[in-house]
C-alpha cells in the first residue's frame, strides 16, 4: 500500500516574502522610472520652497534654522505619500482592474498573508523614499551621519502605518476617484499641520489638539530627534502612539479586506 505524499505548506515567512518579493520584482522593472524620482522630489522641494521661502524667515524653529526644520521634515512625508498612493491607487487597481489578487490567492497564501504582505511592501517603499530624501539632505549637509543613519527605519515604520491607514480607507472604497477625497482632505492637510512646515506649538491650540492626534505628528517628531540626535522621554509616547496605530488600524484594514478579496 503506498503512502500518501504530503505536500509541505509554505511557512509564514515565505508566504509573506513571496508577495513582498512580487512587488519588488514589479517595481524594479523600471527602475530608472521608479527609483529617480525619489532623490529628485526633495531636491526641488528644497530649491523651491526651502531656499526660496528660507531667505525670508531670519530666527529658528526649535532651535534649527529654517531649511534644516524643513528637511528632517520631508524625511518621512516622502515615506507617508509613496505608502499612501501605494496602498490606495495600487491597491486598487490590483483589486479591481488587473485582478492580481485572484491569481495570489490561488497559491497556498492566505488573504491575511496577502495583506500583510502589501503593508510590509508600502513600508520597504517608505524606508527607499526616506533613504533618498536622507541622501539628499546629507550631500546638501542638512542632516549628518551618523546619526540620519536612523531616518529610513522611521521611514519604514511610516510606511507602514500608512499603509494600514490607506488600505483600511481602500477596503471601503467602490470607485478610484473616491480616493480624491482621501488624498486632498486627508494626505495633504496632515502635510501642513504635523510640524513638518512650521511647528506644531505655533497652532491654535484646538487645531493643535487636532495635530496631536494624526499619525504623521510623530513620525516628524521622531525622524528630527534622530537627525538632531535630541532625545527624550516624550518620544517614546511617540513610539507607542505609532505601534498602536499601525497595529490597530491594521487589523481593521486586514478584517475588511479579507472579506473583500474572498467574496
């Protein structure tokens, strides 16, 4: 009588890898395309905004000169942007139009697997763009290693936290263009008021409430302590705010698009 052979279930890491690994072979194939634009972006911004607007502002902001204030800033708006297009638009399109998803799920993975898969994705992204802006920043001595060294890890947990972010907002979305108003009433306030173009102490103190509230508040906080080496016990309430996020708006994001892609 012969044995019935078993076929093993890939482990979780694979599992995981295997969709992470798919983005990647997707986006390095134009990687010229796709790999520019991050080290142009913050080159611009700096000349037109940084340079432009610097000259006009003559004190500090916590204790940095303008353009300084401004670059440790941008180091992880570049992480929230990419998670945010990433996980929205892409997504997406994924879902909907080119029905990638279908075909994934049809290998030994699961829908949980799936999305966590994409959320590790968006934060490898987020950590790439903070590494580019990082590497800007560096040649124009902004910032200095080694101690930006630490940047692109909170670019990662950035991308991260936007993604769970962006795909809990995905997971109810029917048409793309709903994204607009994700992106213009949400995204692009939060770059304004989070501290990253002026301080958050300079706020009125119910939009300053506000502020405390939305993630991309403490990421700020956190990458310019880094940058600027000024540690303190308030970061770690940071730290904590930013793992809790992401771990709880994940697993609503994961709940509602596990219904989604299995039905």
């Amino acid at each position: 009588m012969k044995r019935s052979r078993q076929i093993a279930f890939p482990s979780l890491f694979q599992r995981l890898f295997s969709v992470w690994y798919r983005h990647v072979r997707v986006y390095t194939r134009n990687l010229l395309s796709n790999g520019l634009p991050p080290f142009l972006e913050p080159v611009l911004f700096l000349l037109g905004v940084g340079l432009g607007q610097g000259k006009y502002i003559s004190g500090t902001m916590e204790g940095l000169k303008y353009i300084d204030f401004l670059g440790t800033g941008l180091l992880v708006t570049a992480a929230m942007f990419t998670a945010a297009y990433e996980c929205t638009f892409g997504t997406f399109i994924r879902l909907e139009f080119e029905k990638v998803y279908d075909g994934m799920l049809a290998a030994p993975i699961t829908a949980n697997n799936l999305v966590v898969g994409e959320i590790l994705w968006a934060g490898t992204k987020g950590l790439f763009f903070t590494f580019a802006v990082m590497c800007v920043l560096t040649v124009c001595r902004i910032v200095h290693l080694p101690q930006a060294l630490l940047s692109p890890l909170i670019g990662f947990l950035t991308g991260l936290m936007f993604a769970t972010l962006s795909l809990w907002i995905t997971s109810y979305v029917k048409t793309i263009n709903h994204f607009n108003f994700y992106l213009t009433g949400v995204i692009s306030p939060m770059f304004f008021f989070s501290g990253v173009v002026f301080p958050v102490s300079n706020l009125p103190p119910s939009v300053r409430f506000v502020a405390e509230v939305v993630p991309l508040t403490h990421a700020v906080r956190l990458a310019r302590a880094v940058c600027t080496s000024q540690y303190g016990l308030s970061l770690l309430a940071d730290l904590v705010y930013i793992v809790a996020f992401t771990t709880i708006v994940g697993w609503l994001a994961i709940r509602r698009l596990r219904c989604r892609l299995v039905t």
